[in-house]
C-alpha cells in the first residue's frame, strides 16, 4: 500500500436529522442527529465535516469530533460551544431539522491491546469530546478495564463533559488553571504525577486539546517511553483529503529521516505522539 | 436541448457537461467512496511538477463570506512518484484522466509532458500558468505572453496528447492569451482560474499577512462574475472548447456559463463542500436542458464565437 491509497474507514455524506438540542451549560451544547450510517462505523477519535443552513456563508463545513454514537437508535452526538459564527448558526437549530454531515472521518483511537492496560484520558477544553466516546466505547467493550480521565480547562465554565464523563463512572480529575474547579493547574501536572504513580498496569495515554498541551503530553510521554496517541487541532476546510489545508508534520516510517507533511483529515486526526513534529 | 459530448483535438472526448476542475478529486482514490464513479464526465488532477515538493509550511486556507483562500504551494509527489502511485488509482474512477502540470522552465515542461506521452490512462494535460511563483509575479502583457507560449510550444514538442490551458485571471490579457495559445497548438482553453488575494490576520492589535506577500488564491462563488467574463472573453476569441469554471456551485451557474460560451463546467470549491456534487451538478443540468427549446446546448451561447480557420 503507498500513502495515496484510502485507508480509512467507510465514509457517508448524509442528511441528518436533529433528533435532541439542548444547553449543557452556559454555551456549551449537545446535539444529537439520527445518522445510521455515520453511527454504524464511528469508532472514537473519528469526526464529521458539518454543513447548516442554505446560504454561501457559511461556505465550507466544519469538523466536529464524535462525542457518543448509539449504533441501535442510529444517532450520533456532538457537543460544541458555541462561540462563533458557525457554531451559533448550529445552536439556532431545533429538533426535526437537517443538517448534512459527512462521516465518520479520519483515523480514530487504537485502543485494543493483547495486555492489560491502564488507559489515562487527557482532554483539554473542547478536546473533550473524542475522549467521552473512547472512555465511552472501553466501558462497553471491557468495564473492567482501569482508567481515568484528566479533565482540563481555563476556567469551570470551559471544562466540557463534567457530567457525561462522571454518568460512566469513571475516575475523572478535573484540572483548571484559575482553580475555578478540581485541581489548579495544568493537565500536563497531573500526568505527571500519575505517570509517578506505581500501577500494576502498562499505561496508555489518549490526549485531545490545543496544541500547546498535546506538545507538552507528548513530550512528557515520549521521554518517558509511554505510548500516546494525541488528536491534533488543525483547521480543516474540506475534512476527506482534498483541499490539503490540514498538514501537520510527521516523522514516520514513510520518511523517518526529515519528516514529511501529512494531511490531519485522512492520516489523522489521531496521530501517535512520538510522530508527531510540533509546530513551533 | 441536451448537452452533446465534446470532443477535443488530440484524443479527449467530454461526454457529461461537468468535471472536476484541477486537484477536486485529489490524490489517488481519496474519494472513492464518497462520489459514484460512473458519472465523473472528467478528472483533472491536483497539479504536478517534476519533483516532489513540500508545498506551503504555513496557514493553508481562510472562508471569507462566499469565498474560500488557500496557498497550498503546490503539494505533490513530483512525476515518477504520480505515475507510480497515483496514477494507478485515480485510473479506477473509469473517467478521462487530465493531468495538471507546471513548471518554470521549457525543459521542465518539456520533460513533464513526455513523461505522459506513453501512458494510456492519461488522455489529456493541462498547462496550470498560475502553479509557481515566476507566474504570479506579474501581469505584464509579454511575459506572461511569453509563459504562456514557452508552455505551450514545450509540451507541444514533447506530446501529441489533447493539451488543455489554464489560463491566469486576467481579463486585460485573456483575449490576446487565447489566441496565442491556439496558434501555438492548445487544444482547449480552460477558464476560472481563482484569483490571487490576501488575507489579514490580527494577532491583539498586530497584523500581518496569512498568506505572506506573494498573497494566496481566492476562489469559490464569490468569484462567480468575475469568472463568467473571462469565460465570454475567451469564447469571443478563441475556437477551440472552453472548459469554464470559477465559482459554480448551482445547475444555474452552469447554464450561465453555457450562455457565456462554455463548452464544458469545470467545479472546484463546490467538491470540498460536497464531494458528490458532480454527479449530482451533471443530472441537474441535463434536467435543465432538458426544458430549453432547440438541440444542441451551444445554441444558449450569447458570445459571437470566432470561426475557425481553413
């Protein structure tokens, strides 16, 4: 296979409809969509390209990861604050409307393993909800299996998922930089002292946020020899590997020496952190 | 009336009003399983030039109201890699592959399109005059006169296959630019070419450039009018095909187009929003044709087009 070929999983250009709508808290939403196709072949870390209304502006869609998919009800979730235009044209809508979504998306999380793991979730802000369907999708497949969530944000009212996480009873670390809620700090500080942490189990680390911290989680991990897996943020205008507008650099095997530029849409989102080359 | 295939001098033949326009179908199979392969009326691929490059390092794209900027620098794998590896794929969509090339020098060009000459699953090159900087530089009549007429002649020299020219968008020149490229062999003349602009990004109170100073492309359906009449100016000087894009994303802005004097629609941004939206565009517009009075579609044409001569 050379890196042209398709290798991501089957993909659906559908129109949905909002099935659920409503306020999380302050701007923070949850919409749910009935999208069969989207919700049969999701796997955590995958996202959707979305389009509203049926004007010129906004043009392009916008990507949103996947925060639950329900393979029974055929619906798939979303959570987004809405802060922009895009996103407060999303919160303009109601129950029974459509939207077109393309998806599912990209490469998501590998989570499987042949020996025990302990799984720890880092999520950054909005980073949060890929995390929620990864932490999500281990609980139904194994609730036996040792994990815990670092939930961080700038302040309370920008930690996303408080309650679903907490709904999967899971063993969530809240961290905010004013203190607001959980701990004051950094995410990466509470990895760090859990990385300390004598567990019987080989870690694993998932981490989605900005940029900066998903550097620092991948720094902290690589010089630790932990296996990472980061979901990067980068704008992404067309989201299936056209447009060539979400490149990140990599060092991989197909170029170890002097890294190449990959495309976040197709080979991403969901990179392994020692590939990874940051931007500065 | 009904769309009739259009057939281009040198092996091309056009059987559906819409293709993609240049890089919409991307690298390889990329899209395989989000459009339906049977309705494709062409592929234009993503530029290439004779190695390999990077592309830009820096911000890619910016959505304006109804617009999209981009500077991609030009990503590609270089030729022996496309041959090798791409090629093979994008052969499977089953629709005339054209391949889009720059270069900067006559050699380049020359060696690009004899690179494609032997292969039988391209049928068809397209000369991109907007790929690399030294094109960009200027609107100065000659050189870009001059550009224009070394590409041409290069590939000229080197392949016998249909030769498409995409040309820059500039309508103080397009007149003159259509008619060189006919005299020194083109086969069509390929409009829309997005059109270079800027963008401002503030970081607190400090501007700078997104796209540097070179600028980046603008393109999508706020262009729409400015394509349109470059499409007429070319269809009122030149009489080979005019394949026309720039902005179409309706069956309506391709009838537009047909009425400017497009022989064929060329859709780009369009296909980032909606992958599919070829298929969709070519059963729209032959419904559309469908409900005009008379035969052939070219009789929608309002541009007085040139006779052809002998």
């Amino acid at each position: 296979m050379n890196r042209f070929e398709r290798e991501v999983s089957q993909r659906f250009e559908e129109v949905a409809r909002v099935v659920s709508h409503r306020r999380i808290i302050n701007n923070e939403f949850m919409l749910v969509v009935h999208a069969p196709n989207v919700a049969q072949y999701a796997i955590p870390g995958q996202f959707l390209e979305v389009l509203t209304g049926d004007s010129y502006t906004p043009l392009l869609r916008r990507p949103f990861s996947i925060f639950s998919a329900d393979q029974e009800t055929g619906t798939i979730s979303i959570v987004y604050l809405a802060r922009g235009s895009f996103t407060s044209g999303l919160a303009r809508l109601n129950i029974g409307d459509n939207l077109s979504i393309i998806g599912p998306l990209g490469r998501g999380y590998r989570w499987h393993s042949t020996y025990p793991l302990h799984h720890i979730l880092v999520a950054g802000g909005i980073g949060a909800p890929p995390l929620h369907f990864l932490a999500q999708t281990i609980c139904r497949a194994d609730a036996e299996q040792p994990m815990v969530v670092i939930n961080g944000a700038r302040t309370e009212e920008l930690l996303v998922g408080i309650q679903e996480f907490s709904d999967l009873s899971l063993e969530v670390k809240l961290v905010t930089d004013d203190g607001s809620a959980g701990r004051k700090g950094l995410v990466i500080d509470e990895l760090r002292e859990l990385l300390n942490e004598t567990r019987t189990n080989t870690p694993r680390v998932y981490a989605c946020g900005p940029m900066p911290m998903l550097r620092a989680v991948a720094e902290l991990t690589v010089s630790r020899g932990v296996d990472c897996q980061v979901s990067v943020e980068t704008p992404m205008p067309c989201g299936i590997g056209i447009c060539m507008g979400c490149t990140i650099g990599v060092n991989d095997f197909h170029d170890k020496e002097n890294g190449r530029t990959a495309l976040a849409c197709t080979e991403g989102p969901v990179f392994d952190a020692s590939a990874v080359i940051w931007p500065k | 009336m009904k769309f009739s295939p259009v057939t281009i001098r040198g092996g091309l033949t056009i059987t559906r009003p819409v293709i993609s326009a240049a890089g919409c179908v991307g690298w390889g199979d990329v899209l395989r399983d989000l459009i339906s392969p049977t309705a494709l009326g062409a592929i234009v691929t993503p530029t290439v030039t004779i190695s390999e490059r990077i592309g830009s390092t820096g911000s890619r794209t910016a959505e304006t109201p109804a617009g999209l900027l981009y500077n991609t620098g030009l990503p590609n794998p270089g030729m022996t890699r496309f041959l090798d590896e791409v090629l093979p794929l994008l052969a499977q969509y089953g629709a005339p592959i054209i391949v889009s090339l720059a270069a900067s020098n006559p050699q380049d060009w020359s060696a690009l399109a004899a690179a494609l000459e032997d292969s039988p699953d391209v049928a068809a090159l397209e000369a991109n005059l907007c790929g690399l900087p030294q094109a960009n530089g200027s609107t100065d009549s000659p050189t870009l006169q001059e550009y224009l007429v070394t590409a041409v002649r290069s590939i000229r020299r080197a392949c016998s296959k249909s030769l498409l020219v995409k040309l820059p968008p500039d309508h103080f020149n397009t007149a003159d630019l259509c008619r060189k490229a006919e005299l020194e062999g083109a086969d069509a003349i390929v409009t829309g070419q997005s059109l270079r602009a800027a963008s401002m990004r503030w970081s607190g109170d400090q501007p700078s450039l997104r796209f540097g100073e070179e600028g980046g492309r603008y393109s999508g359906p706020a262009i729409k009018p400015i394509s349109l009449l470059q499409a007429q100016l070319a269809a009122g000087a030149s009489t080979l095909p005019i394949i026309a894009g720039g902005g179409i994303m309706t069956p309506q802005d391709a009838i537009d187009f047909f009425a400017a004097g497009a022989d064929v629609i060329a859709v780009g941004t369009l296909c980032l929003v909606s992958p599919n939206a070829i298929n969709t565009l070519n059963d729209e517009v032959a419904a559309i044709l469908q409900k005009i009075p008379g035969d052939d579609f070219r009789a929608l044409c309002l541009t007085k087009r040139p006779r052809a001569a002998g």
